[in-house]
C-alpha cells in the first residue's frame, strides 16, 4: 500500500491547468510556504517545470477581483491574502457577535455556582451530556475560571465562578447565593415518585 | 464460529427481527414464536458481554410478539365497529416500516460522507495582532435579565432531573432502608410518647408530624405497635378522631421489632 | 472609538470585482465558515447582494486550473479545497484521520437529522434500543448538539445536527438531506409487506 502510494508521487500530472488546480489546493491547504522540492514532488513535474507554472499563477492572481495571493520566498511558495484586504479583515474579525447565554450555558453556570468547585466530569454526571462546549464559552464570558486541580488520577480541572460573576449579580460573596433547601430536594424525590406512580397507574 | 459473532452485528430487536424474517420467510399469521424466542435467546447467548440492557431490548420485542400472536388468536370484539378493528400487526409493520427508511438513508449519508471527508480545510490564519483583539462581551447584554433567583430556579429543574434519572427501583432500595431506622425511630418515640400520656390523639400525634414521609412512617408505627398488642384504638364514629392507649408499662427497644 | 468603527462598517465597497477580492480574502483567512451576515456587515453591502456576489464566484472556482471551492452551510461560506485535489494533497502532507462513525452512530444521526428537534426517548423508540452511548459519541464528534429542552415533564434534552455535520456529510442545509423518495418508500413497503406475507393499507 504505502509503496503504491509512492509510485503515484512519480505519475506526472499532465494537464497545466490541472497541475495549477493542484498548487493552489496544496498552497491552500498547507497555509504556511512550501519548497518548490516538495512541490514538485507532490505534482509529478520538474522543478523548472512547477515553477513557471507558479509564477504565471501569480500573475493572474494579481486581478482585481483576487484576494488571495502567492509570494515567493527563497525558493518556497506561500499563499495569504493581499497586503490591501488588512482593512476586510479588521473589520471582520470586528464585527460584533450576538452573545447569548443558552439553556446549556445557564444550566452547567448553575451546576458550577453551586457545586464549585467541580470538575466537568461532574458536571456531565449531572447533566449527563458532554459539555466541553458550555465550560470553554463560560470561561470565554469569564464567568468562570479554573480554580486548581482535584488530587485525583489524571488531575482534573476544578471550575468555579469568577469575581466577574459575584459583581454581576451583586453579591459580595457564594455565601450569598439563594439557599437549596434539603426538603426541597426531598420534595423532588417525592415528586417524581409519584410520576413514577401515575405511569404505572396508567 | 464466523457466524455466531456475525450476530453481534445485529443493531437491536429491529435489525434482527428484519433479519429473522427475511431468513425465515414468516407468516405473521403463524408466527413460529418459539423459533423466534429460540433465534433471540442464541443472539444473546452469543454476546460477549452480558448486558443486561441489551437483552432487555431484545426481550421486549419478544414480548411484543407473542402479544400480537395472541392478539391474532382472540376472536374479534363483535362489539368493535369492524372497520375501526385496527390489525394488531400493523403497528409493527410501521415500526419497521420506519426503521429500514433510516437504514436506507444512513446508508446514503455514508455515502456522502465518504465524498465529503476528500475536501480539506484550512486552520485559520487571522494575523496575531488582529486576533489579539476580543470584541469585550457585554455583560449587561449577555446576562440579559438573568437573576440569581432564576440561577437558583435552574441550578434546583436541573438537580430535580438528576434525581429522574436515578433508577426507580434501585433508588426505592435506598429509601427503604432509610426508612427501616426512621421507622425504628418512630416507634420509640410513640412509645416515649405513650409512657408519658398514656390516652393519646391520633389526629394530634399525626399534625405533630412536620412532612408527609413522618406521617406515614408514624402512621406504619403505629400500625406495628398495634399488631405487637402495645396499643389499642378506639374510634366511636366514622371520621372521628382515633384515641391511642397505650396499654404497656416499659418500652421496647427497638432490635426487637422485625420489620419486613 | 465604538463609533467610528460603526461607520466604517457602513462604508461599503463600490467595486463589484473588490468585493469579490474582498470576500475572497476573507474566506481564505478566517478558514472557517462564515456567516452571511457578518460577511454582508464587513463588506458594507446587503446579505442579498453579497449572497448574489458569492454564488457567482463559487460558479467561477469551478473552472478547471482552480483547485478550491467555496461552499455553502446553512447560510454561511466556507472556503476548502475541492474533492478532486485529494489524492494530491496527501501526498504532501499527513491528512488528519475522520471519525469513522458506525453503523450505529450512523443509524441515529440519521435519525436525529430528519426528526430534529428530538429527545433520546424518541430516537430509542424508533431504533428499538437505548443510544445513550451514540447520543453521547455524536454529541463528542460534535455531529449534534442540544437545541433546548422539551416542554413536558422532566424537560428532556431536545437534539439536533450542527454545522459540522453539513460540511461532514457535504451537505448546504437541512433542506439538501438525502429524502426517501415516494417510490422508494412504496417499495419499502411491498418490500416489507413481502416479508410478512400481507397486505396492508398503510
């Protein structure tokens, strides 16, 4: 197998506008620059070769309706964008997202406010569902942080609100959150019991 | 030997069921129900691991034939307006019908993945000292009207699930036997109670309890202390109060009373 | 300062051929998909031109010395290489490997595709047996997400498929699912009714 696969490095890719298809997605797809060497290698065709067809690529990338394209650097080539498209991309990076805080992220914010410090497994022993997502987007708000590490196999992050959180809700400290009361809890047990009751009833 | 492990191929009582009945060319008038228990039976012989929620899956739809076989036996409900008499097999019939639809399409969604993984991505390359800006999220905005009090409403929904989730007959195990030293509990102190008013409001003794799961333990307390003979109750008219007398002169401790 | 920026956004682009640049520059450098709002914001134009504007260039990447693509998902634009450049891409470069998703994380993706929003229950009772392990696999590969919370008692988690499902399975939008075709649903059913020996009136 990994014999064929290196004799297919020496089949010549004959068309030229295939062969410009080729640089382009490899330039694309690498990001960073790459040798002529290996481009030639991957395109089946001699250096010499490779190379006009690159320099001519340059030329027709310089049309006014390309964003994109390819610099020359000591024999490597690199793709990125026209030093004129710096002000597009400001302004992209810019543009102001909609942040919203989803069930999700409200739920695994009240799991972390009541039970810090925890690590996301218990979370998602609560939750029962993965919540990579949710933890990374409220660290993102900075609404919580990580607090240390739990002294177990694998040192698992411990998360816990933030200051930022305290002073959002205007509160000086945990203590001040909204009790769970114990017969609530016993409440619940009871409650869905009786669910539990009802559909067998049924 | 090749074959056996092909079983576990099987994705569920559907998967096998379409299998079954494609091999075994059935007559769902004449389901070989035995066949079929005898077929599900090896299935799960053949599994490796002994799951048991696996095999719960499989025993229900065993179930749900042998229901419709019987149902095929019973003679029609002449009461039953003909037309509205539903074929007991047709909700199965749907039900696979269903099933093979998704088979068939996540089929032709592997299809497409296998054209889509070729298309290559690249990581973004937003230049440092652009990335490093944070458009600063708005508090105010994000939190919305978020208030502790809401937190607290959702942090209490998502805790309310967690207790759903926990089974319902091991999670009643744990109760019973948290109940057994409650129970044990209340009756020394009826007893407590009794050596110390002798004649007692049963109406009284049950407000004094502070939720429903005292009541009925002293409720069962009382119940248990009736059966030992430590008690007699009197009632004189329906719906009237019940006076406790207690009828003892000591009080006895609590590993004596066997509760079941 | 915040308003400034505001107004710049406004400005908009007058040249059809530099906002092709534009977007083109954009695409390139943000890698991943983008929204059509946001893109339509930095250019300064209406989502309805700059839908109009992408469409037309995505018809241009298909000429055959081009060797990448914009696609479309779910009203946002992403730019990768086309299908055809992969035998030439891995051989320059190490192709990250795909989750290979089983016959079961299959059957329940596509389960969840069709009848998106759904909870766990119902995706069981249709394929017969639990899937917490699917739900959970698909949730990790970031196939699905949590859309919400059913309305009904004990509020279950309500699934459906992600971006990264589209561009997994090459597809624009929901919209573009493969679909049972009326005939093939009628052969499902002679298929089945075949098995059972019997005719029904579905």
């Amino acid at each position: 197998m990994e014999n064929e696969m290196n004799n297919e490095f020496i089949s010549p890719i004959e068309n030229i506008e295939n062969l410009e298809a080729v640089i382009e997605a490899i330039l694309f797809t690498m990001g960073e620059a790459v040798e002529l060497e290996r481009l030639a290698a991957a395109a089946g065709h001699d250096e010499d070769t490779v190379r006009r067809i690159i320099r001519s690529m340059m030329d027709q990338y310089q049309a006014e309706n390309r964003g994109i394209q390819i610099i020359e650097l000591d024999n490597s080539f690199q793709m990125c964008t026209k030093a004129t498209m710096y002000e597009s991309i400001i302004k992209i990076t810019h543009v102001p997202k909609k942040h919203v805080l989803t069930d999700v992220l409200l739920e695994t914010l009240s799991i972390i406010a009541y039970k810090q410090p925890i690590t996301r497994i218990a979370i998602e022993a609560i939750r029962g569902v993965q919540c990579d997502h949710a933890v990374n987007k409220l660290v993102e708000y900075n609404l919580i942080t990580e607090l240390g590490r739990l002294d177990a196999p694998g040192r698992p992050i411990l998360f816990g609100t933030t200051e930022e959180f305290l002073r959002n809700f205007g509160i000086k400290s945990l203590d001040e959150l909204p009790i769970v009361k114990p017969e609530k809890l016993e409440d619940f047990k009871l409650e869905v019991e009786e669910e539990l009751q009802l559909e067998l009833d049924i | 030997m090749p074959i056996q492990y092909k079983l576990e191929s099987f994705e569920g009582p559907l998967d096998l069921l379409l299998h079954l009945i494609e091999k075994n060319k059935i007559n769902i008038y004449d389901i070989p129900i035995v066949l079929i228990t005898e077929q599900y039976m090896e299935y799960i012989h053949d599994l490796k691991e002994k799951d048991l929620d696996i095999m719960s899956d499989f025993l229900v739809m065993a179930a749900t034939l042998l229901k419709i076989k019987s149902k095929m036996l019973l003679p029609a409900d002449p009461k039953e307006d003909s037309e509205e008499a539903v074929d007991p097999r047709q909700e199965l019939v749907e039900r696979l019908l269903e099933y093979k639809m998704f088979k068939y399409i996540s089929c032709e969604l592997k299809d497409k993945q296998f054209g889509a993984a070729k298309l290559m991505f690249k990581e973004s390359t937003i230049p440092d000292e652009i990335s490093q800006y944070r458009e600063p999220v708005d508090m105010k905005e994000l939190l919305n009207d978020l208030t502790l009090q809401k937190l607290h409403v959702i942090f209490e929904s998502v805790i309310k699930k967690q207790v759903d989730k926990i089974d319902p007959i091991r999670s009643k195990f744990g109760r019973i036997e948290r109940e057994d030293i409650n129970l044990s509990q209340k009756i020394m102190d009826i007893q407590n109670y009794g050596i110390q008013y002798r004649k007692f409001s049963f109406r009284k003794l049950l407000e004094a309890q502070c939720d429903k799961m005292e009541v009925i333990v002293t409720f069962l307390g009382i119940l248990e202390l009736i059966k030992m003979g430590r008690i007699l109750i009197q009632q004189d008219d329906l719906f009237d109060d019940i006076i406790i007398d207690y009828l003892a002169e000591d009080i006895i401790p609590v590993e004596q009373f066997s509760i079941e």
